[in-house]
C-alpha cells in the first residue's frame, strides 16, 4: 500500500498557489539561486560571476572539484574559477554550477537507495542530452541543463517526502504502475506539474519550463524541439538501464534511436554497450 499519510491532513490549494506538497521546500542553495539569476542575463558580467563564487569558498571547491572529476570530461583541469570560466565559457560554467547545487539541494536524500537512482537518472539524461545535441546540431549545453532538470519536481517531492516518494517507487515497481497517474493518486501533482510550478519560480527560459511540463508527452508534430530531444534522452537513460523503476516491458535502445530525425540519426554513433559504460562510468563519480 501506498503511505497515504501526507494527504490526510492536506488540501488541494486553489490555482496559482503552491502545489501544497511543494509548501515549505527546503530552499536551493543561496549562492546557485544568485548565481543562476546572474547567469539568466543576456550579457551577464563575467568578473560578477567569478566574484560570486569566489565569496563562497565552500560552494567555489566543490564546483571545481566537480568541473574536474569524470562527469565533465574535460580536456584539461581547471584550478581555479576565473580560469573555468576563460577556459569552459559562462555556458558550461552554467551547466556545472547547477549540477553541484542541484547535488547539495538533493544530497540529503541520497541515503535511500531507490531515490539515489532517482538522481542518477537525472544525469543519466543530462549527459544523454549533451550527446544527442551535437547529433542534431541543437546547443548541448543547453541541452544538458535541460536534461538534468527535466525531473526537479520529481527531485522536489523526493526531498520533501523521502519515505513516501521511495514507498511509491517501490509499489509503482511492483505492480507496474503508471509513474505519474501514482504520483497524483499521492500528491495532487505528478512531476511535471510539480516541476512546471518550480520552474515559473527560478530565473530560466520559457523553453526548459516546457521541456519539465512536457517531456513525458509523445509529440504531436514534426518539429524536433528542445523538449523531443530531451523526451528522446529521458527515453534512452531509461533504455540503457538507468530507469527509476524496472519495467516490464523496458524500451529498447534501437527503439529510441528512431526518436530522432534521419540526419540526427546517421550522425549518432554510439554504441550501445559503449554508451552504457561511458554514463555508468561518468555518473558514478558523484559518490
Ligand atoms: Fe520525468
């Protein structure tokens, strides 16, 4: 049985208000919340950012520390910020500040198994994403925020609810339920709408709010946006083993592979196994 005992003494909130299961989420990290308003600009001011870091001595070694490890593959190391942000550029400085404060606002919930694979499919198709951009020629820096944030709501509820989230995980699992139908009967919302709500909150474009509102809908159209390709990575972690819950009936990598246009396609080529071991190998530097 699902834990029922987070919606007896709740409500659903009227339009417009927090979803009351988001009510009270612990807060982001302050200096990433600052940091992301900065970054949002459209010229933001280099020195600032460095600066701002560079204030937070705890935060700035762990962003290195992170910018250095596999995750990244960078080609050469960087030793201090000023240098990543000369050497990387502000966009994958961007990319790996939200990592790290992604990580610290998730860590606490790490303990529990089930929701460490929770977040470990979450860089699963951020790194999935950055691949499947250069294969369509989309921005993969964008593209990898893009795929690590598609799931903040699911993140948001596992936080907030530990218990709870890793008990419906574990029924979901074990008489295949639907994930997101489950997360409603549970919490009002399932985690596109949880994270549609965040996202409206924080300082980034209209274009990821659509790719965490919609990124489990099947397309309607031809076009290939942001939000099919991040569809396409969430599809492929989950083909090659990164799912939150097993499937039944898991897709199949070849299966995902038709997700993309014909010219997106022939310039994809990856292996599967090869795939696999390269994300395997790069997620698990998180610890
Ligand atoms: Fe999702």
């Amino acid at each position: 049985m699902i834990d029922t005992e987070v919606r007896r003494s709740q409500r659903k909130p009227p339009t417009n208000t927090a979803p009351w299961a988001l009510d009270k989420l612990p807060p982001f990290p302050m200096v990433a919340s600052r940091l992301m308003q900065l970054l949002a600009k459209e010229d933001p001011d280099i020195s600032e950012v460095g600066r701002m870091i560079s204030a937070e001595p705890v935060f700035a070694t762990r962003v290195l520390q992170m910018a250095n490890s596999p995750l990244f593959a960078l080609t050469a190391q960087v030793k201090t910020l000023s240098h990543a942000i000369v050497v990387l550029g502000l966009a994958r400085v961007k990319s790996i500040t939200v990592t790290r404060a992604l990580g610290d606002f998730v860590a606490p919930a790490l303990s529990v198994r089930s929701l460490r694979v929770c977040w470990q499919n979450s860089l699963a198709g951020a790194l999935l994403a950055e691949k499947l951009a250069r294969a369509c020629k989309m921005d993969a820096d964008v593209a990898y925020v893009a795929g690590l944030l598609r799931d903040i709501g699911r993140l948001a509820l596992l936080v907030k609810y530990p218990d709870s989230y890793a008990n419906l995980l574990a029924v979901s699992g074990e008489h295949a339920f639907d994930l997101l139908s489950t997360e409603r009967e549970l919490f009002d919302v399932d985690h596109c709408q949880a994270g549609e709500w965040l996202m409206g909150r924080m300082p980034f474009p209209p274009e990821l709010t659509e790719v965490v509102a919609h990124h489990h809908d099947t397309p309607t159209d031809n076009t290939f946006r942001m939000v099919h390709l991040i569809r396409t990575a969430d599809r492929m972690a989950d083909a090659l083993g990164f799912a939150v819950v097993a499937q039944a009936d898991p897709l199949q990598f070849g299966q995902v592979l038709q997700d993309l246009p014909e010219a997106a396609l022939a310039r994809f080529h990856y292996e599967e196994e090869d795939l696999k071991a390269e994300i395997d190998m790069r997620i698990q530097t998180w610890g």
